[in-house]
C-alpha cells in the first residue's frame, strides 16, 4: 500500500534503533522528542487532554502573563489550570519584569508544575510595541535578567526559552539567545525558525535550527513547517536538534501525535481517518470544551475546531458559515451527519494551514528601542493585564 504522505515525504525512512534519543528537560526524558507549541484559544486543557490520548506530550498551555497570574486574574488562572490526570504539566509564561517572573516561577513550581517554558517570541503588534514578546531578545542582557531570574524562582523545575530568528532578517537575535539561554541555566531553547516580522508565512528556515544546534550545548527544539510526521524526522535530521515543536499541523489532526509515535518508534503509521472516523474526536473534543468552559462557552469554542476538522472534505464548504454558529452539541452533529462518513481524508489537507494567514509585518518597537541594546531595564508595566493576556500568541 502506497504511504498516505505528501510528495515530499513519501520516500522517508521511520527512525532506525537508536537514531535518536529522548528528549531531556532536566529530570523529564520526552520520547518521542516531541513539544505541542502553545497557541492562543488552542492549547486549553481539553487540546492538551485530546491530544494527549493519541501520544505523549509534553503539552504547552496557553501562554500567561506574570502580573496577570499574580494578581488572580481569573482568565491567566484559567488558562494556566491543570487536572490531576495531567503529566507532565508544563506552562508557558510571558514576563517583562524579573522580579515578577520570579515570583511567578516559585509559585508555579510550588503548584508542582513540571516544566516552565518562557516566551520571547510573540509578533503581536500590542506586545512588541511596549518592548515585550519577540523584543526582549533584541536586548540580550534584559532577556538574561528574566532567564535567571524564572530559573532561580522554579528551583529545580526544568526552565526552556521559545525565540524566534530575531525581529526580520536584518536584525537576527536567535545566536545570542542561544547563548543567553544556556548562560542563565535554561534546559533548553526553542527556535520558531522565522522572524517577527515573518509572522507566519514563507518557509521556516531549518538551517537557522541547524546554526543554533552548533552554537549551544544545551538541547534545541526546531520549530516551524512540521505538517506530517515525516516533517519531524527530516528535520532532525537536517538540523541535528534534540527534539521538535508542533504547532498548526496538528489543528484539527490530533491523531498526528499518534503518527509522531509511531514513527520515531521505526513504525509506519496507521493511515488517515475518514470523516466517519473522525466525528466521535469532534464530539469528544466538544465534551471537554463543554465540560470545562461550561455550555455556552464550550460550544463556542468549538466552532472554528469544526472548520479546522472538515476542511477539504466535499460538502463541508457549504457547512461552513452554519458550523460557525452552532450552540449546542447536538447542532453540530446534526450538521456533521449531512456529511458523506466514508469520505477519505484529503490528501491536499496535509499541508494545508487551518489557521493564521500568510501576511508579514513591520514589526512595532518602542521609539529609541535599537538604540538601547545594552540596557537591562524592563519595560513599562501594563495596567490592561486582562487585553494583554488577549492579545498573546505563542510565537
């Protein structure tokens, strides 16, 4: 039987014994050496929860502000909450100010989380413009200031830092990142191989994860254009790095986890689920929304996964503007059953991102920020700490 794979990966070899190894954050050994990239609305406990039925993680939460944690805000505590059935739980934190990271850091890793992952890599004009996110690299001694600091704080809790090239191709920061990273005591550093600017479209550059892999002795995670998981595997062996970040291609294709297993196991993986098949994940992952926003919330939030999960299949286009606006299980359903169950998953879907366009930016930096990459000084504080938490993304 012909492998179900793009053009690109139907000739790749699963991992032979040996090839690669577990991925060590401090005490944890990940294998596959496999990360679900946080992403804002995305990776709740229900995603993370899903996912994890398919594969081991670990599986990154959204990312929360500092300030918004330590304050109670009720949105970051229920972005960053957890159940006892989750292990290893890891967060990942956004923080500006190194006393607050430090804070938050001791209390997360009291609340017994199990890895903390810091974010320097968010585009959001909201962000960047104060001086946050995918800014902080560009002054490396701030950002080893808030390393050091989350590190002392979680005590032994494994720290790992997520960057991106640096701000666009004329102002790359991932070297010195690297370096900061492994400075301050960081487990490990993950590279979303575009720029800010990039957002996220154009190719990801693996040979930047290849740049960094040599200039650090600490574990490097490759991040960027992982659709299959054939992906993985290529690009470690592109790269040389220790492990792999999933982001987009797992948005609607949690089974993906599944095929990572397999693959890194020296297995083929099992073929693609048809419609049929895939309509109890819906309605599992609906369950868990439902369960844990709450009924009107839940269903809400399952609107654009029912995008994500039908897109290419015939029929579902003309769903599409109803499945937006469903308000109950049952609706959604209803809807699911006007569909063919026998319907192949599309091949051309494999490849095909169900979310974020493929603009760029001028990224947005404070006045006088190029002019101050030696300072250390952390920027203004925010007083909108709920809009700030909104307009996170993972980077």
């Amino acid at each position: 039987m012909q492998r179900f794979a793009s053009a690109l990966n139907r000739s790749v070899p699963t991992a032979r014994p040996g090839e690669f190894s577990p991925l060590a954050l401090g005490l944890l050994s990940i294998w596959p050496p496999v990360v679900l990239a946080t992403s804002a609305g995305v990776t709740n406990h229900p995603f993370r929860m899903l996912c994890r039925v398919f594969g081991a993680g670990p599986y990154v939460s959204e990312m929360i502000t500092a300030r918004g944690f330590l304050e109670h805000n009720p949105r970051t505590h229920l972005l960053a909450s957890s159940r006892s059935d989750e292990h290893p739980r890891s967060v990942q934190v956004y923080g500006s100010d190194p006393d607050v990271v430090e804070e938050m850091a001791r209390r997360l890793a009291g609340e017994g989380v199990h890895h903390i992952d810091m974010n320097f890599g968010c585009p959001a004009p909201k962000i960047t413009r104060r001086g946050g996110g995918s800014a902080i690299p560009v002054k490396p001694r701030l950002m080893a200031r808030l390393v050091r600091a989350a590190v002392r704080g979680a005590d032994g809790v494994p720290v790992t830092v997520k960057v991106r090239k640096g701000i666009h191709e004329g102002l790359l920061t991932y070297l010195d990142a690297g370096r900061v990273a492994e400075d301050e005591g960081a487990a490990a550093i993950g590279l979303h191989a575009r720029t800010a600017a990039q957002l996220y479209g154009g190719e990801a550059d693996w040979a930047a994860i290849a740049h960094l892999k040599g200039a650090v002795r600490i574990p490097v995670l490759g991040n960027g254009d992982v659709w299959e998981c054939w992906d993985a595997l290529r690009m470690l062996r592109a790269t040389g790095c220790d492990g792999v970040i999933v982001g987009r291609g797992c948005l609607g294709r949690p089974w993906l986890f599944a095929e990572l297993a397999a693959v890194f196991d020296g297995r083929e993986p099992g073929p693609q689920p048809r419609l049929g098949e895939i309509v109890p994940i819906m309605r599992d992952h609906a369950e868990r929304l439902l369960a844990f926003f709450g009924p009107a919330q839940g269903v809400r939030q399952m609107r654009k996964w029912c995008l994500w999960y039908t897109s290419g299949f015939r029929g579902a286009a003309r769903l599409r503007v109803h499945l937006l606006r469903i308000e109950s299980l049952d609706e959604m359903l209803g809807l699911l059953a006007q569909l063919d169950p026998e319907e192949p998953f599309p091949l051309d879907a494999l490849r095909r991102s169900p979310s974020k366009s493929g603009r760029t930016q001028v990224v947005q930096l404070p006045h006088g920020y190029l002019a101050a990459r030696d300072d250390d000084l952390p920027p203004p504080a925010v007083d909108d700490v709920a809009g700030w938490d909104a307009a996170l993304s993972g980077g």
